[in-house]
C-alpha cells in the first residue's frame, strides 16, 4: 500500500515543482526541474505504491486482465480515473490520444482508463462498452465498480490522473482538464529518466479493441434528432459515425453529410468532417449542428449543398461571458441547439440557443440583430453567454448570470404562453430546469434537490417537482398539442413526460432496462441510453435517437404503437450524366434487402408514347398490416435506359394494401434503342397486428420493352402479383 496514504503523499514535493516551472522560462530548464524531481522522489527509501488491480475485476480492450506489478512492470503507467457521463472527463480524452500518438507500449508508455462510476447505471460493463466506443477509446479501461483505487489513493475528483513509474510507484498527479503540457512534459521526462536507469521495457500489452468485434449498421449512437416543419424530413445527428443525415419519414436517406470518419472540414457534403455532433435544428432548407468534440457550430445549406462554421475556433475553450463574432469566438462542447426569437428584432427565430455543455452555461448566437432579455442591442452574429455562471452546480435564480447548469445537454422551446420558456436537460444535476424567455429567470421543474451543490440527487422515480427523480436526462422536447414536455431519462433508460403546469414526472415508455425490445405496449417496449428527442408540429408521432441501440424509434402518441425507422441506403444519380432528374434534383432508390425476389415478367412489345400501367397485386402475410410510420413504396429504374423516365414520377407511396396503386408511365415519343429493361422495385413495412415484430421486404419486377413500329393502342396494362 502506498506510505504516506494516497495521492497526499505527493502533494509537497510536486507543488514545490509547480511552483518552480512557473518561473522556468526555456522548455531545457523545465525538463531539468522535472528530472531533478524524478531524481529526489526516485530515491525514497519508500515507494510511493499503488494497490494492483483487483483480480475479480471487469477489463475492456484487452486480452484479459492486468496487473500492474506483473504486466505493466518496466512501463510509465498513465492512471485516468474517469466517469463516462463527465464532460471534463471527456475533454481530457483529446490529450491522452495525443499522448498514446506520440509514445506506445514498445517506448514504454501505457494509459489505462479506470472508470469509477458517478451513476449507478454507470456501473455496468456493457454501458461503460457504449462509452468506450462512443469516445474512440482504444487503451485498457478497467470497470472499478466499487472505486476502491479511488478510495485507497484518495481520489476527489474527476478526471484525475496518476502517473506511475515502472515499479508501480507515484510520480504525478494531475487533477481536472486542461493540463496537457505539464501531462507531456512529466512522461516523457519520466521515460527519459527511467529510460537511462534501464528500468523501461519494450514488451508489448495484450490489446484486444472491442471495437473490431462490431458489426456495421446504418446507425452508430445517433445522439440527436430533430423533424422539419412539415414533418416530412428529419435530421439525425449519426454521431459515431461523425455525420449528419437528412432522411425523410420513411428512413430513406436524402443526404448524407460528413463521416465516417472524424475531421474537421468546411465545403461540399462530400468534402464535410464533423467530430461527434450532437444537436441538430431544421428551418426550411439550414441545419444549424452542435459539432461537440470540433466545439464548433456548423450551417448546412441543403439547397446549396455546403457546410460552413458559425462559431468557434475549432479548439476547446474557456471563456465564459462571450460577446464576439461567432466564428471569432471560442466555445466548448456544445451539446444542443434549438431556434428562438429574441425580444426585439423583425426577425422570428432569429437567436440559436446552445445548450454549452462544457461551460454549464446556455449560449446565444444571434443569427439577425436583436436583444435578449435582460441585455443590450446584439448585432448579427455575436455569440455569448446567456444563463448559467459557469460554475458547475443545480443553482436557479431570477438572475440568468447568476444561476448556475450542470452539464446542460438537452434544449426545447415554449414559446407560447404562459410557458414562453426554454426547457433544459441538466444532466449531471439529473433536473429538467426552465429559463424565461421574458426575463431570464432560471427555475426548477423537476428532479434533483435544494441543495444547489449536490450533483447526487438522482433516481428512478415518478412524483411531482423535486421528489421526482431523474439520473442524467440528455434529451427533451415541448409537445405543444398537449401541453406536455417529454424527457430523455437517459440512465433509466426511459422516456418520460412532465405537466409542467402541475409539476408532475411520469413514466411514458420503457421498463428501466438497458435493451432493445420494441413490446406490444409502451411499458414494455425497451430502450438503451436515449440521448434526443423531437416531436412533430401536429403533435402525432414522437422520434427517439435510442443512442445505444443505434437506432431511431417511432412512438405514435394517439395510438401508442412504437416502431423503428429503418435507414435506407439510396442510390443517387448524377445530374450532369443524366439531365432528365433536374427537375427533382435527385432521385432517392433504397437499397432492396438481399434477399429481395426479382421476378422476370414476359417481355412486352410496346409503341413510342404508348401509356404502360402496372397494376400492383401484392398480399401480405395473415394478422399483419402496413406500417403507418414507414410508409411503404413503389420506384421505377431503368438502369442504362433512364431516358426511358424522362418527366415522369419514379416513385409513390403505398398507403393501403387493399387499395394498391396503379403505377402510370408514359413512353417517351422517341426511342434511344430497340429495347430496353424496366424494373419496378417495391418496399414494404408491415407489422403484426399486435405490433410485436416489423420487418421490411422488398420486390423487384423486371419488364423487358421490346419496340415496335406498330399502333397497338394507346394503354397496355400489366399485373404485379406476389404473396410475402
């Protein structure tokens, strides 16, 4: 065990060292000051030493378990004791990855994440598995359940870090973000040192990345989503696949932008890099995007087709009042943006709110001139601090600069009256809070305690106000035609809806199991760490990014049925090649499944400007239906003769399976060949009629024309019959 109990035993001499590299003006003088350091912590008569890890313990990443005095004997050991839900945790993450770039395992480095939970839902491997992935961690992580390192060293805080020497013996301790310097400077002077004593070893760590293990799928922990007005479009902040999609109501994809990969990257949607984004808001054709780990927020312009930044400097930074040109001004993980009218201005939805995770703060960015409550003319533009000091703490106040957020992560507007509120999701205070948008009063609503400095007043429980419980709500929308807000009650894994008018939490969907179960009632449908919300304008069908499902579900909130939007890979043609798709820029084909038929129908003679009718003739299986949140659909191709199509409708949807389309198209009056193959594909969704299981299948149809000179009459109908 470690003389001198825990990381207080290393407190005089390394505050000594601080104090000293304050004055050291050349990187030679702090490397020297270091080594002097290392030389008189080096020659105790007693170690400074740190308990091995528990040999019941749960490991990620590797290959099985380690031990320090055994494995990690010969190597400089990184120690980051971290909790997934943190934010400074997570703003630590770039520094280690640049630290694990710059040295490995051969030069004598290791980091090893030790997760001591905050959450009790936290606690549990497969979710710490999500975060993992979800953060792109690739060192060891041990689950230390129970934080008993945490306790022996007498850790306070998150993130701390403990730098080890290759005895297992404390050299450092770093607590909070933001000290990269002083985290390279004491490693590497650390291998340098213990390098010239021969105590560094080059063997190599078991590594086994559970990351390679996945399978790939449409989705990876969609964060956010959000619906247009219309309600035929929604946008999908596909986080870990670091790209924004655009899908319409059906799950067939009309844009993709950005990803796979992280970057960051202004320009074409092609060209475009995000890095983990999160929030997402839709006017007409401009997305505005929270792009957390870039901290930066983007425009999309979806006529233009281009990706353009309105704030932030591409870095993590720490100011906390705000005031300068957007894209001049530094912010820090923003989490969530949602649109607003300010007090004057001509303008409606002229301020993005931004739910500025990693300052606790609300943010504004003023997208016209105008005033927000409580403040000054604001030109076009300025970004600044809105509500929230700063601090980390549950505090409300009926001054905005005076409250204080914890980790806000979720943003909805109210703007009708009485509410004329925003509704926050503060999720490490685990409270749903509302800030005035006449004055901006910050309140409770519910969840959380009185205390303004305890973080820990979580649970799982349906009441009114503060006896309600939430733990680390991420996500939440106004539901406007019933006066409820709906929440994301993230580590319960459940979707919840409070009256704001009474106060009162109620559980609306999900058991408070971690799964992915789509049931016959609401109560037992499950979900998997929800992160986003939104409800449609009409107020019928509510979306959820089920974030560690990977996947979006769709609860319709009149006749409590829930479904998946399936994501639906699309063909796209190129405007240039084939001229004829201008009109309808482009033209959106899902991807059959594999196991789609295609059935060859009889070749059919046919006479320029003839009117060819395709009569569907489809039957589904017994004790099923269509699926109302997915509409099914047909679409017309002819792969090399797209000519063919030229003016006409390719595609339509099938709304009632008793009463099928009659699918019309009209030959062009001149032919480019003496034949040509059409192919009519159909996509079907359709669920039990006890909504247990849906799938989707698909059809193709193959028509060969063959062309003749003959009049054969004006219209030739053919059948499309098939039985799923």
């Amino acid at each position: 065990m470690a003389a001198g109990g825990g990381l207080s035993g290393l407190l005089p001499a390394q505050t000594q060292l601080e104090y000293a590299l304050l004055d050291a003006l050349t990187p030679q003088e702090k490397d020297n000051l270091v080594y002097q350091y290392l030389r008189k912590v080096d020659s105790r008569e007693q170690d400074l030493k740190v308990p091995d890890f528990g040999g019941d313990l749960e490991w990620l990443n590797t290959e099985g378990p380690i031990s320090l005095y055994q494995d990690l004997c010969g190597k400089v050991v990184v120690l980051d004791f971290f909790t997934y839900c943190c934010i400074n945790c997570i703003h630590l993450l770039p520094d280690l990855h640049g630290l694990e770039h710059k040295y490995c395992d051969k030069d004598g480095l290791l980091v090893v994440g030790v997760h001591s939970a905050k959450f009790p839902n936290e606690k549990v491997l497969n979710n710490i598995k999500s975060a993992v992935l979800r953060y792109n961690i690739t060192h060891p992580v041990v689950n230390d359940a129970d934080a008993t390192l945490w306790h022996e060293l007498e850790v306070s805080c998150w993130p701390t870090l403990v730098i080890l020497g290759p005895r297992g013996n404390m050299l450092f301790s770093l607590v909070g973000e933001g000290h990269k310097e002083q985290l390279f400077l004491f490693t590497s002077v650390a291998l340098k040192f213990y390098k010239e004593k021969r105590q560094i070893t080059d063997h190599k760590i078991g590594i086994k990345l559970y990351k390679d293990s996945l399978p790939s799928s449409p989705l990876l922990f969609p964060g956010k989503v959000t619906v247009d007005n219309s309600g035929d479009r929604l946008v999908i902040a596909d986080t870990g696949h670091h790209r924004i999609l655009v899908v319409r109501k059906n799950g067939q994809i009309l844009h993709t932008i950005g990803g796979p990969n992280s970057g960051r990257k202004d320009g074409r949607f092609s060209e475009a890099a995000f890095n983990s984004p999160q929030g997402v808001a839709i006017k007409n054709n401009i997305i505005y995007v929270a792009d957390t780990e870039n901290h930066l927020i983007r425009k999309i312009d979806l006529e233009l087709e281009m990706v353009n930044t309105v704030a932030g400097i591409g870095i993590q930074g720490t100011d906390k009042e705000g005031g300068a040109k957007g894209e001049e001004q530094p912010i820090s993980s923003p989490w969530d943006v949602i649109f607003g009218s300010s007090v004057s201005g001509t303008h409606e939805d002229n301020v993005l709110w931004i739910a500025m995770a990693g300052t606790h703060q609300v943010w504004a960015l003023m997208l016209e001139c105008g005033k927000l409550p409580k403040g000054s003319d604001l030109k076009k533009g300025t970004c600044l601090r809105f509500a929230g000091s700063g601090n980390e703490e549950n505090r409300n106040n009926a001054y905005p600069h005076k409250a204080a957020f914890a980790q806000p992560s979720g943003l909805s507007l109210a703007s009708e009256e009485p509410w004329n509120c925003i509704f926050v999701a503060d999720s490490e205070s685990s409270t749903v809070r509302t800030i005035s948008l006449k004055d901006g009063a910050v309140k409770h609503l519910v969840g959380g305690e009185r205390d303004p400095l305890n973080l820990f007043a979580f649970g799982d429980v349906d009441e009114a106000g503060i006896n309600a419980k939430l733990q680390h709500p991420l996500g939440v929308t106004w539901d406007k035609k019933r006066k409820l807000l709906y929440v994301a009650d993230s580590y319960n894994h459940k979707i919840k809806f409070v009256d704001p008018k009474m106060k009162n939490c109620a559980t609306l969907a999900g058991t408070g199991e971690a799964s992915n179960v789509v049931g016959s009632s609401l109560m037992q449908t499950t979900f998997n760490e929800p992160g986003g919300l939104c409800v449609e304008e009409n107020g019928r069908l509510l979306y959820i990014a089920d974030t560690n499902n990977h996947q979006i579900k769709v609860l319709d909130l009149e006749t409590k049925i829930i479904s998946m939007l399936p994501i639906l890979r699309t063909e796209i043609f190129d405007d240039v090649d084939r001229p004829f798709v201008q009109n309808n820029k482009t033209a959106n084909i899902p991807k059959l499944p594999k196991s789609a038929p295609n059935i060859q129908l009889p070749s059919l003679t046919v006479i320029p400007g003839q009117t060819l009718q395709f009569l569907l003739r489809l039957s589904l299986p017994a004790n099923t239906k269509l699926t109302e949140e997915a509409p099914s659909s047909w679409f017309l191709t002819a792969e090399g003769n797209e000519w063919l199509l030229q003016g006409q409708n390719p595609s339509g949807e099938i709304e009632d399976i008793s009463h099928q389309p009659l699918i019309s198209l009209q030959l062009p009056s001149s032919f480019l060949s003496s034949e040509a193959v059409l192919s009519i594909k159909v996509c079907l969704y359709y669920c039990s009629k006890d909504s247990s299981a849906c799938m989707m299948k698909g059809i193709s149809f193959s028509q060969l024309l063959q062309i003749a000179d003959t009049n054969q009459g004006s219209t030739a109908q053919v059948e499309l019959t098939y039985a799923f």
